[in-house]
C-alpha cells in the first residue's frame, strides 16, 4: 500500500488540492496547506520512490521564489496599475455616459439598445478592464431601459452578462498580463496575439444580436421615437469622422514629417482627433449650431475613453511604453478624466486605493500559495505525469488543445479564473512546448476559455454581479411609471446559454486558424542557420577597406610606423619585403552571406 502511494503522489496530491478548492477552502491557504503536507509526505517516501526528490533543505527556497519570483516581477506591476484605472473609471460614472449616448445613436435600429451593451461593454474592457463593474453598471442602466421597450428578458439579461465579460480578453486585460507572467511570454505579444480574436467576438456578439432581430424581431424592438431626445444628426458625424480623418493625413504627410514613424503616427492621429473634439466642444459651449446634438454628445463622449485606450494600447502596440509604463499612464490618464468631469473626489480616491490593494494583495497571496504548491508537485514529478499524460492524447496538438479547452471550461463553472491561471496554467506549459504549440497561441485559447467561465453555471461570477442589480420582484419603472415585473434567474441562465455557444465557437475559430493571434510575429526577423555562409578572406596585399587586418608595409617589411603591424610572412627570407600573391594580404575582408 505504502509502495503504491509514494508510486502516485502526484496525481493524488492533484486530487486532493483540487477537492479542497472545490470545497470551497480559501485558494492560497489551500495551494500553501496541500504543498507542505503533501512535501512532508515526500521526503519520507524519497527512500521508497527514485521518482521523488524532496529533501528538508528545499524549503529554505521558499523565500527567494517569494521576493525573486513574485515580489521582483516588473510584470505584475501592471496589475495594480490597471485595477486602479478601471476602479477610477467606474466612479467617473463613464459606463453611464456612454450607454446613454450609443444607445441613442443606435436607438432607430431594431435592437439598437443591445448593440449598444455590446460595443459599451467592449469599451469598457478596453479601459475599466474590470467584469464586475461593466455587468452591474449595464445592468443597472441599459436593462431597465432594455425591459421598458419589451425586450426579451432572457436576450436582455444573456447580452449584459457577456458583454461585461469581454473585459477578460480585450486588452488590457488583467487575464492577459497573468496569463503572460505564468508563460513566461511578453504582456505586449499577449496584447497584440489577442487584438484579431477579441474583434471576432465582439463581431460574433453583434451578428447574433442581428440574426435576432430577424427571426424573432419583437425580442429586440427599436427605440421608439419619443425616446431618441437627442434627435438625428449621424450625417454631420459621419462629415466630423472624415474632418478628423483628413486632418490626420494633412498631419502626417505634412505637418509632422521631421518626426520618427512612431510618433509621427501618434502626433498625426492627436492632432486629427483634437481639432474634432475642441469643435464640438465649442460647438456646445458657445451654441454655434455647427453640429447635430446628436453628433456633438458622441463626440464628447467618445473621444477621451478612445483617447484612454490609444494611450495605453497605441503606446504598447507602437513601442514607445511597455505594459507596465502604459498602465501607469492609463492610470493617470483616469484620474484626469474624473477630475475634468468633477467627479473625484478624496473619498472616491481613497475607495479606488483600498480596492486596488486588496485585489494585488489577493493576486500574490494566491501566487506565493501556488508557489509552495509548485515546489512540492514538481519534487514528485507531477510535471512530468502531467506532460505524459496529455502528450500521449490522439490527434497531436489539436488534440491536446481541445482536452484542455474541456478540462478549464469544467474547473472554470466552480473555480475563479486567478485560480485556474495559477495552478493549471503552469502544468500546462510543459506539454504544450512539447507538441510545438506556439504559447502565445495558447495563452489567448485559456484567455477566450477563462473569460466563458464568468458565464458559466453555477458559479459564473457575472451571473451573481447581474444577479445582484436585477429586481427579482415587481418594480417600477422610473422612466414610465408601470408596475413591471421581475427578473428570474432562469431566465438569465437561459439567456447566455447562445453566448456559451459563440464562445466555442471562437474558440474552435481560433484553435483551427492560429495566424489569428500568431501574427504578432509578422515583423519579427528571423535568420535560418542553416542559409548563413561563412566566406574566408584570400591573403595579398594591402586593403582599403577600414574593417581588414594589415600584416604590416610591403616597402618596410617590419610593419612600417606602426608599432602594432606584424611582419609580412614571405614564402623566403627574400620575400619579405616583397608584394605579391605569396604574402600575407587581405583583398576580401571577411564576409556573412545570408542565401
């Protein structure tokens, strides 16, 4: 019995730890408790098991892996920085202003209202990256107006819920910079791997929204006239897009040419986008009538999050900051924007300050927990059950990355998505370097995975934040003063059951077309060792060219006035101070062709 135990360490210690995790035991006592336990098992089974290699003085490590590997990581500094922009950003009520505002410009369309859910909740995974605070701020502003209009409830509820979760894989996501940190790839390569599959599922979000207004119409009517106060007017914005448009290309091709391509782009795109905005802005200010309310509310609106997001992404994307510098202005950039809107105060400040404490306080709890867990299953070789385990499975790496896609969508309906990013993902990447899958690839296919874990039953987090701002009972409309009734939670349940769907989906798109995410390498140059020819230099005499060696003056014979020059080496005592093809001489300097 003892044999067979210390034989199967690893996948029991696997076992164990998940089942507490499932329990419900806090994860980072859990990974810490399961990992000492289960290394004091260790050591005493090392005489029985040549598999195992744990011995007492490993656990002098600890404290290096916590400061080196966790404390130390520039990384994770972008997490911090990115939690505090979208906290700030959510108490600038800018989730509000902007569901008011697309929603009346898309309000003619039939179901104008839930494509407005669905580019608001992308714009505000670009900047809040936060699923809690898109799906109750929607929640609590478009579904009232959603249900006022006699949408379907279930369509309402299931559009919300994973439109708020779009802020798990647009960057910047947190998702993405844990992701990264556990693959030991770039935060930047997983931001620009995930642009092309974030774009297919916002547009995947919107196709369904059409098909919907056309087999079942009444699940999505139009805004009704009466309710559009900001009245018509798209012309006059379609005329100050093309204004910003080709003040961008004056700006470029003209204006600022002495500029690196970089910037060049960046001063081109502000100065279009500037001119735009501070028109509507006098527009509004001084009642000049040059634009439609219409057209001037979406500009003020949209330019500063779009702004928001090009400073962070377009920096990151154009080079000129990493993740964690583009974080830090991303930050910045949200405290100026509540405080131009008047809406920061000390309190709010200091709100935003304690969440974003608790939540990078919680991330290394989590990692350091999983660290102690880490030591220990790799000491009983639990990575290397783990690889034979998955190597061995049919169909290769198309295999090997639909197991998986099962195996986290099941951990992802109990366990939280920090959880699964630090203790599966790590166990994951052995394997996946063995069958050559590109991790960038695979970090994007776990990113599309955890965020449909936000969505699934029972435990899918942005069930219970839209769970928690929907009225289970009857309530009264603010807007009509009808009576209407509640919201049941099966009715939500029922409702992201076709999101699920267009996340597979995604994924499956994603799996079978890899150029979707690996064209971040498009501009990387690579050199094929196997085309570099060495060519050797033929010996003579002298040489222009300033990168040759000179073996001293023909006419001297010694090398000449300078000290350094080495003799010429003649054939004979008589040759050397002679020229010819006999001596030493470097007519073709040493040369790299690259076939």
């Amino acid at each position: 019995m003892t044999d067979l135990i210390a034989h199967n360490l690893a996948p029991i210690m696997f076992v164990t730890v998940m089942a507490l995790l499932l329990l419900g035991y806090p994860v980072a006592f859990t990974l810490a408790a399961g990992g000492l336990a289960f290394f004091v098992l260790g050591v005493e089974f090392s005489s029985i098991s040549p598999e195992i290699h744990l011995f007492w003085p490993l656990l002098q490590s600890h404290p290096d892996r916590f400061f080196g590997g966790i404390m130390s990581n520039e990384t994770l500094l972008a997490v911090p920085f990115f939690t505090f922009m979208g906290i700030i950003l959510e108490r600038s009520r800018m989730a509000e202003d902007l569901l008011d505002t697309i929603g009346q410009l898309f309000g003619p369309v039939r179901g104008g209202v839930a494509y407005a859910v669905v580019l608001v909740g992308a714009l505000l995974g670009a900047t809040t990256g936060v699923v809690a605070a898109s799906v109750m701020a929607m929640g609590l502003i478009s579904l009232p107006v959603m249900l006022r209009y006699s949408y379907d409830r279930s369509f309402a509820t299931g559009t919300i819920a994973a439109s708020g979760t779009l802020a798990q894989i647009v960057p910047p996501s947190l998702v993405l910079i844990v992701m990264a940190d556990q693959l030991g790839r770039s935060v930047g390569d997983m931001y620009i791997g995930a642009l092309y599959p974030s774009l297919l599922v916002i547009a995947a979000y919107c196709l369904y929204v059409f098909v919907m207004t056309l087999i079942r119409p009444k699940a999505a009517p139009a805004m009704p006239a009466e309710a559009r106060t900001l009245g018509n007017g798209v012309i006059s914005l379609f005329v100050m897009v093309a204004v910003a448009v080709a003040l961008y290309f004056i700006g470029y091709h003209f204006l600022f040419t002495t500029l690196g391509d970089a910037w060049r782009l960046v001063a081109a795109m502000v100065f279009g986008v500037l001119v735009v905005y501070l028109v509507a802005i006098a527009n509004d200010r001084m009642k000049l009538n040059l634009l439609s309310r219409l057209s001037q509310q979406v500009i003020i609106v949209l330019v500063p999050p779009l702004a928001l997001i090009f400073l962070v992404l377009g920096t990151i994307f154009l080079g000129i900051a990493t993740p964690t510098e583009g974080g830090a202005m991303g930050a910045t950039g949200a405290l100026i924007l509540a405080l131009a809107k008047g809406r920061l105060d000390l309190r709010s400040l200091k709100n935003a300050l304690d969440s974003t404490t608790k939540l990078s306080a919680f991330v290394m709890m989590i990692l350091m927990g999983a660290r102690v867990f880490s030591l220990t299953f790799y000491g009983i070789n639990g990575n290397v059950w783990i690889e034979d385990l998955l190597t061995g499975l049919p169909g290769g790496e198309y295999g090997f990355l639909i197991v998986v896609t099962i195996i986290v969508f099941i951990l992802g309906c109990f366990l939280d998505f920090f959880e699964i990013a630090f203790i599966m993902v790590p166990l994951l990447v052995a394997p996946a370097q063995a069958l050559g899958i590109d991790l960038i690839w695979f970090g994007i296919i776990l990113g599309l995975n955890l965020q449909t874990s936000f969505l699934t039953p029972p435990f899918g987090f942005s069930l219970f934040y839209l769970r928690s701002v929907t009225p289970a009972g009857e309530w009264t409309d603010k807007g009509t003063g009808r009576i209407m009734q509640g919201v049941r939670t099966l009715q939500i349940y029922k409702g992201i059951i076709p999101y699920i769907a267009i996340q597979f989906l995604v994924i499956l798109a994603v799996i079978f077309f890899p150029q979707l995410v690996t064209h971040y390498k498009d501009d990387v140059v690579t050199v094929d060792p196997d085309s570099v020819t060495i060519e050797m230099p033929s010996f003579g005499g002298n040489v222009d060219d300033p990168f040759s060696l000179d073996f001293g003056d023909s006419s001297e014979g010694s090398g000449g006035d300078d000290p350094f020059a080495l003799p010429d080496l003649g054939d004979s005592p008589s040759d050397s101070g002679a020229s010819g093809n006999d001596g030493l001489n470097l007519d073709d300097p040493p040369s790299l062709n690259f076939n």
